[in-house]
C-alpha cells in the first residue's frame, strides 16, 4: 500500500508543504532512480554485435573522412611539386596528422565526452548546460534534474571545478561567450553541409576528364552539379531507404583505395615509407618556407570529415566507431597516401589528378563508379549532420522555427528539414559553378574544418573540468598539444582566406546572425513573459468564476512559463467576458538532454483551490525529441491530468504554488494495488503536489452543476475523485479549445540602433516567414484562439 509522508518547506512567499507519494519498493528511490540513469548510459555488447555495429558505422561515419585523397595532393601543391622530397615531407605531415587528429583526440578523447550518443558541439554545450547553469534561457526546474536522461555532478565547494562553475556562472558576459562560441561551431558545421558536397563530388565527377582528356571541364561541372541536384531532391526519402548500401560502399571503398596504395607501393618503390619519420616535416618546412606554411592548408583537408565522426554518432556506441577506424579506416587512409605518395616520386606532373592517374588501367572505371558512390554517401552524412544539428538549434531557442520531418520510423535521429534542405543546394550549386576548381573549395573546406576543430577544443577543455574532473595537468597537456596543432593549421589557411577561404567565413556570419538574433529575440520575450506574470494574489481576487462567466469546455493556454500565471492570460480575461470551465496551462519546454523519456515527459500541477478548475502541464522534451503531428499530445496530456486528479484526491487540500516538489515516477495503487485506467490498463506518470495555505483564502465550492464540494473538510476523496473527474471529461466532450499568444516584439523608443535593427526588422522578418505556432504545436484550425500583444524589449 501506498503512505503519504509530508515536509514542510517554502519557496518565495508561500509557506507549505510538500506532499510526496512514497511507494513501498525494495529500492530506496534515489538507487532506483540511479539504476535507470545506468540503463541509459551503459549498454553492453557482445564482440560480434559490435563487429556488426563498426561495419554498420562505415556508411555513416566514415564517409567524408574516407574521401579526401581525392583531392589532398593537388589542394597541397596546386603550383605543381618542385622536389621529391617535398612529396616525402608532405605524406610525413598527412601521416602525422591523421594520427594526432583522428585517432588521439577525436577518436580516443573527444568520443568519450559524448552526450548519452549524441555528438557535436551543441551535445557538448548541453552536457555543460546540465553541469553549470550557463543556459541563456533560465526555464529550467530543479524537478528536471530528477530525470533518468538527466545526468549531472556535484562538486566540492572548494574543488577547482566547483570554482570554474561559480566563474561561468557569475555574469551573463561569460554565458552569451560560450554560446556564441558553439554557434560559431555549429555554423561552421552548416558550412561543411555546403562544401563537402561540392568538392566531394566534383573531385569525383573529375575522374571522367583523367580518362577522356577531350572533355571539357565545364562538362564536369555540369555532371557534378546534375548530380548534387539529384542528392538533394532524394532527401525527402529519409536514407532509411537507401542506407543499406552505404556501409557496403564505403567498405569497398576503403578497402579499393588501400590495395590501389599497396599495389602502387609494390610499383614505384618504397621510398616513400621513410615519410613515418617526422624529421622529414622538419626539412620539408625549412625548404619551402612560406610556401610550405601555406600548404598546410592543403594537409589540412586530410582529416576533413573529423568533426561529422563526432556529430554523426548518435546511432552507434563509441566502441564500434573506434574498432572501425583502428581496424580498417586508419590503416586503409595511410595505404592510400603513401601509395598515391609513391606513383607521385615518379610522375610529379600528375599531381592534379594524382588519385585517378595512380589507379591501374584494368580497374579505372569500376573505381570511378565507387568513388561516385562514396563521394554521395560522404554529401548525404554531412547533410544529415546538418539536419540534426539545426535540429538541437532548434530545441535550444537558437534557429527559426522551420519544419522538421522523421523520415524513418525505426530511427528517431533520422530526419529532413525542407526549407534548409533547399538552402544547401542552392549555396551547394553556386559554390560548384562559381569555383569551378577544387583548389579554391579546398581552401573554404580547410578553413570550416579548422575552426570547427579549434571551438570543439575550447569546450573539451570546460567538459575535462567540470564534467570528468581531469586534473589541471591532463587538461593543460591536451588543451596544449590540440592547440599547438590547430593554431598551426588556422595560421595556414588565414593566408587563403583571399582564394576561397572567405566563403564558409561569409556563409558562418549569414547563419550566425540569423541563429543570435532569434535566439536574442527569444531570451527577451520569456524576460518579459516572466516579469510580466500575474501574481496568486490578483487570480485568488477574482474569485471561483474569476469574475467571468464560465462556459463550458476545457481551453489549453500555452505559454513559455513553467510557473506563474502568464501574462497572456490575464490579457485574454481582461478583453473577453468568459472563459473556459477548466483551464490548462500548457508549457512545451527543451531540456538540454538529449531526450526525455515518454513517461517522464509530463508534470501535471493545480493552481488555485479545486474549483477554480485551473492546472499547469509542462510537457518536457530533448532535444533530440519531436513535438511531432499527432493525436498523441492531447490525448497523453488529458491522461496525465486525470492521473494527477486521481492521485491528489488521496491527499487533503490542494495545489497552487507555483514551485513544484520533487517528481516521483509513481504507479500510483488502489485498493486492489494498482491504479487504472479506463480500459483497464495500469498507468503511471509523473506527478508533484504542493500544498499551499492559501485554500482558506476562497471558499472552496463546485461549478452548481456539480453537488459536491470540492476541499472540504469533511468530503470524501473517493466521491471528490469521481466527481472531479466525470466533471473533466464532460468539459472535454464539450470541446477543447487552443488559445496561443499572437505577439509582436518591437524595441523600446529608447533603444539604441543595433537593438532597434535586430529586434524591429531582423528579428520581425524571421518570426514572419518561419513557421507559426499554431503549426509547430499542430494545433486544429477549427479550435485556435490568437491572443494579440505587443512587446516593447
């Protein structure tokens, strides 16, 4: 049976006490709660399921990465090679980056700090999220931490992390910093969905010139561009539907291109191998001089696909991706080097086509078709990186709001966004006709990748301190050694920012200031609608019909408070003369977890005595999570709220405070032992009850339909239960009506230009052509209600 324990405890003003549903298990709860945080984060799996799981990972993972020998060689030496030995030194820097990128940091550290699976640096910045409050959004509730998704540490008050977190968490300076610094970040990773795609493809369609030196480049280019239109018209098909060919390709990729470099080894000579020397980086840098610095920006293009390893994660465990690049993607990329390396000693004029002119002649169109291939599944992993991290922009308050489609229903990460979709083809395509040249796309391709690496770097250094507790040393070794290395790469494309490197530069601050705007534009409206929340005391005045007439049906408020009496509502009440029976707050919220499990999504509350007919529900969400168009949202909220109902009639009293206790997943138990449903079915939910003294304040009595009277004394809970509920459902049948704020921001008269810029036009325009809220929260037409206001911020 379940006991009812209270503690008395106070928020703001309010004195009261919290009522907690204590169900008798075996397991104290915090050691439940910590076993199903385990079963989120710790999977294990045989040796052959993940075997299976590092081959399935080739076609995701690996595909960019996979591709640029296409296109290293002649990005490094476009003026042509003057020396063998530069050729030597050039391989010795390839080696040794891809072993120091890659394989060290990327693959044996940066993997680790992974978001339960997910990656990229919008994961990172919700791991620290969740670690430090530097969310620039402040609607998160300590209830939230309780979720099993929701993991998180304490730190000793005088501990080095617990210091760098008071430091983060001073001043909203440092706050805005390290958003801004993951928007660059995740800028940058747009501007690889843009120009993988171009230099991937058009590296591949090039193969045709190498074999029939009559054809024009224009043609390439035309082919190139032919086929990125195909590529981006099929999105809308989800790769569930052609994914099962990308791991057979990229393994015939790599395994072609790995015995194409031993075969050219075994021809031209083993020279070449001296390059795993790295005194040969020393020469090459003291022969060439500047021109060596500079063609680091060519070297650099070798561990291009790095960074979508770590943001295309999500579907594979961290060991299955290691075992395919330490088994089978390492080895097979130095095969591939040292071989094209070695035809190169010999044929030093073939440098722009060094790939295709170095593939044996018997073999040279089977390689052109899976090259082809792999150049499209390399394109298609960008993109989807790009889908899924406008997607975690999305859920943080940092992009317009745009239409996100699943397109599988096996795989909830695999989704289509047509309006960027569209975007990136046509950037895609002006990128491919305006260049023309590998070379100039190398060097845009170079520098996105680079400061990419450089801003994943920052934030490991934070994810060290505060998420691992890594001691000052091994923090300051990696934060070394990774910056040595990146600031030397930046300093070397920075020279090419004028030959190409302007382009992701340009296309990053495109997106940057849509991304801060809308997300500025956000934070201002939620400061508003929390300074402007109605207080307790104004809703009690009113009275049980809150001065109004109360028409039957239940009306949903939606707002972006999780607590207090939104302004909006106050403003519906003030202008019209009724009101709905029974009235919901309804509060869609991110969390930055990467998803909120469905039967921890919802936390129902009362605000006000029991007749007042007043609830809030927040329904909470990752941000991998879809808020997506179904009957299920509705439905699932009603169930909660007569949860909720069913359980509070064991207690005495009722809820308003406006702070919530501490959730308890709870199946709440009948006399038989466990509470159902209607159809009989055993159902649970999250559930919080705060008892507040304010329900002497207003006498407690029912709608005059209704004959009992709800809170009092001497009623019986069994018989308030089913009048409650009985009333809730035929207030439902009555009709459900959804009432949204239709709210125009505008800027202060007294705010300076850049605000009035941003916030009267900039930000005006995004909110006009995104999508509207009525959409996003798939609201029926027939049963919307605007509410007009205007924001002055």
């Amino acid at each position: 049976m379940a006991s009812i324990e209270t503690d008395g405890g106070s928020d703001n003003n309010n004195q009261g006490s919290m009522w907690v549903l204590d169900q008798k298990i075996d397991q104290p709860m915090d050691e439940e709660a910590g076993r199903l945080r385990n079963m989120y984060r710790e999977k294990k799996f045989s040796s052959l399921l993940l075997l299976r799981l590092a081959y399935q990972s080739l076609g995701v993972v690996y595909g960019d990465l996979g591709t640029s020998p296409l296109y290293v060689f002649y990005n490094t030496f476009p003026q042509g090679i003057e020396d063998q030995e530069d050729i030597i030194g050039a391989l010795s820097l390839i080696i040794y980056s891809l072993t120091l990128v890659p394989l060290l940091k990327y693959v044996f550290v940066v993997l680790r700090a992974n978001d339960n699976g997910q990656g990229g640096t919008l994961a990172l910045y919700s791991l620290l999220c969740r670690h430090a409050k530097i969310k620039t959004i402040p609607n998160q509730h300590r209830t939230d931490e309780e979720l099993t998704t929701y993991s998180h540490s304490t730190f000793h008050e005088r501990s080095f992390p617990a210091k760098t977190k008071r430091w983060l968490e001073e001043n909203s300076f440092k706050k805005n910093a390290i958003l801004i610094l993951v928007l660059v970040g995740t800028c940058m990773v747009i501007g690889d969905g843009i120009l993988t795609p171009a230099i991937s493809v058009l590296s591949a369609a090039g193969g045709i010139k190498v074999n029939k030196p009559g054809i024009s480049s224009n043609i390439v280019v035309l082919v190139a561009v032919v086929i990125l239109v195909a590529l981006f018209s099929m999105q809308h098909y989800g790769t569930d539907k052609v994914g099962w060919l990308f791991a057979p390709v990229v393994l015939l990729w790599f395994l072609l291109i790995g015995g194409i470099g031993i075969f050219n080894i075994w021809k031209y000579g083993s020279t070449v191998l001296k390059a795993f020397s790295p005194l040969y980086i020393f020469r090459y840098f003291k022969r060439g001089g500047k021109e060596g610095w500079t063609s680091l920006g060519g070297i650099m293009l070798s561990i291009t696909g790095t960074e979508a390893l770590f943001a295309d994660l999500a579907h594979f465990p961290v060991s299955a991706v290691q075992i395919a690049f330490t088994l089978l993607v390492f080895p097979c990329l130095l095969l591939a080097y040292s071989g094209q390396a070695a035809y190169l000693m010999n044929n030093m004029d073939h440098v722009q086509d060094s790939f295709y002119r170095s593939i044996p002649d018997k073999i040279y169109w089977p390689v052109f078709v899976v090259a082809t291939a792999a150049a499209i599944v390399a394109s298609q992993a960008t993109i989807t990186a790009t889908f899924s991290i406008i997607k975690q922009a999305l859920a943080h308050g940092c992009f317009p709001r745009v239409k996100v489609v699943h397109t599988s229903k096996m795989f909830l990460g695999q989704i289509y966004i047509p309006d960027i979709n569209w975007i990136l083809m046509i950037l895609c395509i002006s990128v491919t006709a305006g260049f023309k040249n590998q070379n100039q796309i190398g060097n845009a391709y170079g520098t996105a990748v680079v400061i990419v690496m450089l801003v994943t770097t920052l934030l490991m250094i934070l994810i060290m301190i505060l998420v691992w507790r890594c001691h000052w040393i091994l923090v300051f070794i990696f934060t070394g050694l990774s910056l040595i290395v990146e600031c030397t790469y930046f300093s070397a494309v920075l020279f090419k920012v004028d030959q190409g490197g302007w382009v992701p530069l340009v296309i990053a601050a495109g997106f940057l200031l849509i991304m801060y705007v809308w997300h500025y534009g956000t934070v201002k409206r939620y400061e508003f609608e929390m300074h402007s929340k109605v207080s307790m005391a104004w809703l009690l005045g009113l009275g049980p019909s809150l001065g109004l007439v109360r028409v039957p049906g239940i009306g949903l408020v939606y707002t972006e408070l999780a607590n207090g009496v939104p302004h909006i509502f106050s403003h519906f009440i003030t202008n019209l003369p009724a009101i709905h029976s029974v009235v919901v707050f309804v509060c869609v919220k991110y969390l930055p977890v990467y998803t909120v499990p469905e039967d921890e999504r919802f936390l129902v509350k009362r605000i006000g005595p029991k007749n007042f007919h007043i609830f809030r529900c927040v329904a909470r969400y990752g941000y991998k999570d879809l808020h997506k168009k179904d009957d299920d949202f509705e439905r699932k909220l009603f169930d909660n709220l007569f949860i909720f109902v069913r359980l509070e009639s064991m207690m005495e009293g009722c809820s308003d405070s406006d702070n919530y206790s501490l959730p308890v997943q709870q199946t709440a138990q009948s006399r038989d032992g466990l509470l159902q449903n209607n159809n009989g079915n055993t159902v649970s939910s999250l559930v919080d009850f705060t008892v507040s003294s304010v329900d002497s304040i207003v006498p407690a009595r029912s709608p005059s339909h209704v004959n009992n009277t709800f809170g009092s004394s001497g009623q019986s809970s069994g018989h308030t239960e089913v009048d409650e509920l009985e009333y809730l459902k035929s207030c439902r049948d009555a009709g459900v009506v959804h009432i949204l704020g239709n709210t125009v921001v505008r800027a202060r008269r007294d705010s300076n230009l850049c605000k009035k810029i941003a916030v009267d036009y900039i930000y005006a325009f995004l909110r006009k052509i995104c999508r509207e809220h009525s959409v996003i929260f798939n609201v029926p037409h027939e049963s919307l209600l605007n509410v007009g206001q205007i924001f002055y911020v």
